[in-house]
C-alpha cells in the first residue's frame, strides 16, 4: 500500500512552484487532505511578515496535533530558513527542518529523516518536474530568486539573497513542455520580475520574454506579476500593450506615494516616475491595474497617510492589497522611530480599506454588459449552485471569480475557456452568462 503524504503550502505564489517540485520528488506517495492519515506531512512556510510567521507556527503545530504516530513532519521554507537555528532548539514537534535550497531534494531527506540546510536558494530550472495544483489550465513560471533592491521594510534579501535569473531559454523549455501538456494560461513571477536578466547583462529581460513566449504553439494567454517601479521602464508597458499573447495586467507595488515616505523605503523612485508608469498603464485599452501598499510604516505623519488615500481614491486601481506594518529584526526600517502605534495602524487600514472597496467595485462595474474570455473553473466556492470562472484578464485567487448563473452551451468543461457576458453586479461579486467558446 502506498505511503501518504499531506501538504500544505502557505504564503506566496513563488513558495507554490517550490511546493509543486517537491511534490514532483514524491509522487510515489498518494496525496491526501486529512493530515490524521499522513505519513508524512510537509509544510512549506512563509517568513515574510508577523501575521505570515504566526500563521506558519500555527499550521505546523495543529498539524502536529493532529498527526497520527511514526509520520515525519516535515518544516520546510522561508521561516525555517529565516531562524533555522532558534526552530531547531524551540520546535521538537518538527522531524525534519529544511530552508530555501533542498526542494528537489525533499524525497532523500525524508528516506533519511534528515535536516538540512543548503547554502544556496533553489531556483528551478526546466529538468525539475512538477506537479502542477490548482489547474490544467494554468501554471506559474518562476523567473527568478532572490532580490537586488534594498526596500528598508523587507526581510526577503537576508534569506533568500541577491537577484538569480534563470536563463532564458530554460524558461522558454518549461512553458513549451507544459504547453504541449495542455496548460494554455501563465503567470510569470519573481520577488522583482522587471529585473529579470538584469543580473546576466540584459536590461529588459521581460521584453525578450514576451518576444519569445509569442513563438510557442498553445499559449494562449499570459501575465507577469510583481513589477517592480525602479526597474518597470515605459518600453516595457508598450510591449505588453501591443502583445496578443500578454494580457493588459498591470500589478506593480507601489507601497506609498509620498516623497518623503518613499525616500525612508529605500524605493529608489520618486512619486513622479510612479505616477508616470500607472498613467501609462491606465492609458492601455482594457487595461487592468494592482498595486500593494503600506501603512504605519515608521514616521509616517497623518498628513503622509491623506496623501495615500487621496491618490488612492483619485487614481482608481482595478485591485489593492494593503499590509499594516510589520517590524521585522534585520530590515533598516526597523531601526527607524517613532513607531506608530498597532491601533492607529489598525484604523487606517480599515480607512483604506473602505476606499478601496470603492475602488474594486467600480472596476467591477465597469465590466457589466460586456464580453470576456473566461475559464470556467468549477463550482463555485461562494454558492454551490453556481459556477466560478476566471477572465483570462484577471490573475489566479487574487482577484476573484466571476459566477455562471446560466449558458448557452451545455455540459461545461471545467479549465476550458469560454465568452462569457457579465450580466450584473452584486456588491462585490460579478455574474454571468456563457455565450459560447472562446
């Protein structure tokens, strides 16, 4: 009988491709979602930010709660990469530790039960074979590790270490085998995406990405995520404009916008050259606009925070992520004072908050009464009765789904692409109507 295996992948987008080659090293194990009947149970952790910390904490300890006697569990990842030291004393419930560099190695560790800490990041290259979670519609290419900016808030460097670009044409291997695999929608990502190459001699890597990902048979549909404002150039926003292949999508973290604020990040952009760029993106027909920020970051003033809502508001982003401040040891910022206090930070998230709301359902909005290529997922986790879809617009999970309350075709297949009509709005949700194939 076969050994079972659980695993459980938290934080971001590039942790899951990390997840997915290990995965790959350990197909001999059946999966299952019920860690009580595990053999072995991997977490794959995040080390981003305080809430992500405690909730990779959280996960491994309940898993060890819940796990039957004689499994390995299995902490793997950049919080164990983080304090590998300080886990290894406070964590017995763990068997194995492992950071950033053994994914492809996950099945000799567990064979031998044994923690190790390579001293050199992974970065996949087009020999590893995943699994690929979620689709057989879509997949993430991860183009690079680690990160040459110096954001003073971000950890990220300390463990994960100076940009690594894979080569190009090891990209271009990946997506031609998945493709011939019947995947036909990617997202590109990295810590900084628009400094791909940048480290092998080439400025605008991206653009002879996107060159490139147009000459493969089956690509349908593709994205990058996580621009970065420094190293984001106006040829670049053309090149994805003018493409058939790259859809209209704009995610770049702005983080603040006051000059003063900006200058205390480390950003290595003014708010002109920001604004400059999400001008430019906003100019593209049909175009779809994300940005990250922060608030509370240290010494920001209450007149600092109203010039954030206030460009926030005024510009109008299809979608926002905001992340309250977290102090992390190690990070220049963290040096910096005053701090603002949790509760002030607190209340203007949730300010922000109803501001974007706004925001998101405008851009939701505008969308009503028009057509859309759509991949129908399956049933929907908000209402069992309806159907989700995502427009190939749109990025996976982070910008939600579209519900199909009614069609023209019979028999949808899940993962395929369809026109739908978005019909209505519902607060926060859009509904539609499959019209036919796309």
């Amino acid at each position: 009988m076969r050994k079972k295996l659980h695993v459980v992948s938290l934080g971001c987008t590039k942790n899951l491709v990390d997840t997915e080659v290990m995965l790959g090293r350990l197909q001999a194990y059946e999966m299952t979602d019920t860690p009580e009947e595990a053999d072995v149970i991997i977490v794959n952790t995040c080390g981003f930010i305080d809430a992500a910390k405690e909730e990779s904490l959280n996960t491994v300890l309940s898993l060890h709660e819940a796990r039957k006697e004689d499994s390995v569990l299995v902490m793997a990842g950049c919080l164990s990469e983080r304090y590998k030291e300080e886990l290894k004393k406070e964590l017995p419930e763990v068997d194995i530790f492992t950071g950033v560099g053994d994914y492809d190695k996950i099945d000799e560790l567990i064979a031998k039960k044994q923690t190790m800490f390579t001293p050199h990041v992974f970065l996949i290259n087009e020999s590893h074979e995943r699994v690929i979670t979620g689709s057989t519609a879509h997949a993430y290419i991860k183009l690079a590790e680690g990160c040459n900016q110096t954001c003073s808030f971000c950890a990220i460097p300390g463990f994960k270490g100076k940009l690594h670009s894979r080569s190009l044409e090891s990209v271009l291997k990946e997506v031609r085998r998945l493709a011939e695999r019947g995947f036909y929608d990617f997202s590109f990502i990295s810590q900084d995406s628009s400094s791909y190459l940048r480290d092998l001699g080439e400025k605008e890597g991206l653009i002879r990405l996107i060159d490139a990902i147009e000459t493969i048979d089956g690509v349908k549909s593709a994205r990058i995520l996580y621009l970065y404002p420094s190293t984001t150039s106006l040829a670049l926003v053309s090149r994805i404009a003018e493409s058939p292949i790259f859809q209209n999508y704009f995610d770049m973290p702005i983080q603040h916008i006051h000059p003063r604020i900006l200058k205390a990040m480390k950003r290595g952009i003014g708010a002109e050259k920001i604004e400059e760029l999400l001008k430019a993106m906003r100019s593209v027909p049909d175009s779809f606009v994300r940005t990250s920020v922060i608030v509370g970051f240290p010494s920001e003033s209450d007149e600092e925070f109203e010039a954030l809502c206030d460009f926030i508001e005024t510009f109008g982003f299809d979608r926002v992520n905001i992340f309250e401040y977290s102090d992390e040891e190690g990070t220049d910022a963290y040096n910096i004072t005053p701090k603002i206090d949790p509760e002030t930070i607190r209340e203007r998230a949730e300010r922000l908050g109803k501001i974007v709301q706004k925001s998101t359902e405008a851009s939701l909005q505008k969308m009503v009464g028009r057509e859309y290529p759509m991949i129908v997922t399956g049933p929907s986790e908000e209402h069992e009765y309806l159907l989700g879809a995502r427009p190939l617009l749109w990025a996976p999970e982070i910008d939600g789904e579209v519900l199909i309350n009614d069609s023209e075709i019979e028999n949808l297949i899940y993962d395929k692409p369809y026109r739908v009509t978005v019909t209505e709005r519902a607060g926060a949700q859009l509904v539609g109507r499959v019209i036919g194939h796309a």
